[in-house]
C-alpha cells in the first residue's frame, strides 16, 4: 500500500461495512494519511477488531436498512469527530443466486433493503452534515454487475445498476456545494462477500475479467481513495471502474 502522508489530516469519515474487506482496506488507508474513522457495520463481534486494525477512533453496529438506526448513528459519529466529511458507502450484501423465474421474494427485497434503501439512509443523513461544512466526498461502492449485470444475480446486478443513476443524480444535486458523489464499479475482488456465492458463480465472474485473476482490496480502496480526497475536485457524478478491464465504457 502506497501511503500518501497526510492526504487525510484534518478529515474525518463514516465507512459503511467497514468491519471487514473494502470498507476496512478503505478504512486503514485514510487513518494511515492521517484521517478520523467511524466504522459502521452489522457485525459488532467484528468491529472489535477492525477497530484496531484501522486505527479508528469509533464504531458503531448498526443495519443500514433500518433508517432510525443510520439517522442515530449519523448523529452520534459527528458527536464523535466533530464534523464529517467523508462517506463511504461500503456495505452490501449478494442475495441468493438462481434464476428469475424462481428466485426468493424475500432475498430480492433484502437486497434492495441493504444495497439500495440502505445506502440512500446514509446519504440522506449524513449529506445535511457535509451541507453545514461545505465540503463533503461520498463514494458509492457499486459493481461491475451494475453495469454489464450477471446471470442468476438479478437483485445484486439491479441493486448495483441503482447506486449508479443514484449517485448521478445526487452528484448533479450537490455539484455547487462542493460535494463530490462517484461511485466505484469494482469486478470481484479477494473479499468475504464471496463467501455469499457458489463457487460456480465465482469461477463465472473470473472467466469475464481480461487480467484473468481476481482484485485486491488495497487497488479498489487505491480509487475509492482518491475520490474520497481533495484533489477529487472537478469530478462527481460519475463511475471509476477497477474491473482488471472488464467493463470499457
């Protein structure tokens, strides 16, 4: 991991799903550049841990799709650092796989709970707080599947696809605030969300990536990084892929 010595200092951060995979990657890195972490995730018996290994100064276990949940803990993470000004909208979860034809109601609600309300909680919540510094960055983790969409995946390929016209419009809202809203189209990566899939699934996702292997978690938090910094300042709105030159446009 390349450290870029005090890119973050005087900034401060609520990373959603940060207790593990991309939103931990992203944590250690903005707390090693000199950055203030709150952790949010659904798995307090792993936040322990990541509150070590990253160095922040607070965390708060919470699911995303209970909008009380995201509006207490909005409050309580700026009672904590003072001011926000960093987003990072981590968490997500896969669903079930199979086809549409027979696919579960109730992981398709879950799903869009999770991926979609969830992260629509966070931003509204947490952008009012940006509002009052004037500067914010929000960055909006979504997937390649978002964009190309993965068969026997439909509610995370759909889900995804949302944060993308999501995050452009609330881009477009916030452009003269000096807000900036990107989101990352990662292809799979090294991470525990794949522990949700079948490896048949896994082996499908690999076969579409030119590089033939997989990310890691320090080159997509690389991006999310740099969308989440300063020099991100004639950029919002719109979609960095770190797909190992799967998705070209």
């Amino acid at each position: 991991m390349t450290v870029y010595a005090g890119r973050f200092q005087g900034r401060t951060a609520i990373i959603t799903g940060g207790a593990s995979g991309l939103g931990l990657e992203t944590a250690r890195r903005i707390t090693a550049e000199g950055g203030k972490v709150c952790l949010w995730d659904m798995n307090p018996a792993t936040l322990a841990d990541a509150k070590k290994v990253t160095g922040a100064v607070h965390t708060i276990a919470l699911d995303v799709s209970d909008p009380k949940a995201v509006e207490a803990a909005a409050a309580e993470s700026k009672k904590v650092l003072g001011k926000i000004d960093i987003l990072v909208n981590s968490a997500g979860i896969t669903g079930a796989t199979g086809p549409v034809v027979t696919y579960p109601i109730d992981s398709w609600l879950k799903v869009m709970d999770v991926n979609v309300n969830g992260l629509f909680y966070c931003c509204r919540f947490v952008t009012p707080l940006m509002l009052e510094n004037g500067y914010g960055r929000i960055v909006n983790i979504s997937s390649v599947a978002g964009k190309e969409g993965n068969p026997n995946a439909s509610s995370y390929s759909a889900s995804k696809a949302a944060v993308l016209g999501f995050t452009k419009s609330l881009g477009k809202e916030l452009a003269k605030n000096n807000i900036m809203v990107n989101a990352v189209t990662p292809a799979t990566f090294e991470s525990p969300i794949l522990d949700q899939v079948p490896q048949s699934h896994i082996d499908y996702m690999r076969s579409k990536i030119p590089m033939d292997r997989f990310g890691q978690a320090p080159e997509v938090a690389a991006a999310v990084c740099w969308l989440a910094s300063e020099e991100c300042s004639f950029t919002t709105a719109a979609t960095l892929d770190t797909s190992g030159g799967r998705t070209t446009y």
